[in-house]
C-alpha cells in the first residue's frame, strides 16, 4: 500500500507502531514495472533507517535474489518467505542459508518438515491461498515444540476473530495485513487489512488472551 511513495511507507510505520506493531514488512523483489510491490534501494534503505529511528522492526517477504541481496544490504534480521515462492526451492534455500529467522508460509501442509527441528531459525507458518476469505480451517495447535509443525498465522480474512482463534490456539507470531484507508482500493488486499484502531484492538485483545492462555498451561 506504499505506492512506491517513501513518505507514504514512513508513516505506515509510524502508524502502527503506535497501533502496538513490533514488525512491518514489505515486499523485495518486484520488477521496478510493478507500481503496487516495487521497492527501490532507496526507499528500503530510508525505510529501513526510519523503521530504526522510531523502533520498530523491518521485515520483508523475498521474491527473488534481487530482493534478498537488497534485504541482506539493509542489514534485516528476518525473512519471510510468501506461500508464492515455498516451491522455489534455490531461493529458499538461499534464504535459509543466511542464518536469520525464517517464517516459511503455507497453505496446507508444513514446509519441509525436517527443518522444524534441525534449524532452530526456520518456522511454518499457516495462511490460506484465498483473498480475502471469510472463514479458514485453521490447525487445532499452534507453537514452538514438538507437538505441532505451526509457529504462527499469516491472516486474510475479514475481521480480527481468526488471528484471535489462532492467538487462543498458541500461534506466536501473527501477521496481518493493514491499511490507512480501507476505502482506498489500490489493490484487493484493502478489503481484509486492518486499520491502525483495529490493529491495536488485535493487539490489546490477542496479548490478553496470551496471557489467559499462557498462564493455563
């Protein structure tokens, strides 16, 4: 939703950030033709100097090699990588060959299931293929042992009650997508992201049930 504008990124981090965000990412490696996904050096390099100055993470989905040397050149310390590009295997591999943090998305079935427990840095995470949906059948159990191949929830759906399910059900990491303005149609993600008061709602509402869930078990 930055439109290729810097100032426009800047201040959806700032945005939610004060919304209770710990990470914004973006996408790396659209071609420059791409006006809705194209990140230049400059706007990552000034995003990612901005991000620092007010505290709050930066993250990216990587979509080609371009787009992890120029994550890897703005010094970020995760990667996402988009359920689109789970299949490409040299470039995952390449990924996970920096060592960072890793949340590997899918749609179904668990990525590799083997590094869940041979590559301490690599997670799954679950998301649905459909955009926006209303309703997803989510895995029952969520977490970072041995019992479940799931560490977090990357949301489409309308509303904040699957990321919450997912929070009750142990995910600890949850992305969704969000938007200043949901009446600004730029693309179709608009329809299910969340504005800055409803992203603080997810937050004030998914910590407390952390807490409830956390202390139940």
């Amino acid at each position: 939703m930055h439109k290729g504008n810097v100032a426009l990124a800047c201040r959806y981090a700032y945005e939610f950030k004060a919304a209770g965000a710990d990470i914004i990412k973006m996408q790396f490696g659209h071609p420059v033709g791409d006006p809705i996904r194209h990140v230049s050096r400059e706007m990552a390099e000034r995003m990612a100097a901005y991000c620092r100055s007010i505290g709050i993470e930066l993250m990216a989905s990587i979509f080609d090699f371009d787009g992890l040397e120029l994550a890897r050149a703005v010094g970020m310390q995760r990667y996402k990588v988009a359920h689109q590009k789970v299949s490409d295997e040299p470039l995952v591999n390449a990924i996970v060959a920096m060592g960072q943090d890793t949340f590997v998305a899918t749609t179904g079935q668990p990525y590799i299931q083997r590094w869940t427990y041979e590559t301490n840095h690599v997670v799954n995470v679950f998301t649905t293929d459909q955009y926006p949906t209303y309703r997803v059948s989510m895995p029952h159990e969520f977490g970072d042992n041995e019992r479940t191949f799931w560490y977090g929830y990357s949301d489409h759906t309308i509303g904040l009650g699957a990321c919450l399910l997912a929070v009750a059900r142990g995910a600890r990491y949850i992305e969704k997508h969000v938007a200043l303005d949901p009446t600004d149609l730029w693309t179709k993600d608009t329809s299910f992201s969340a504005t800055p008061a409803q992203f603080a709602d997810l937050v004030r509402l998914g910590r407390e049930i952390e807490q409830v869930r956390d202390a139940a078990t």
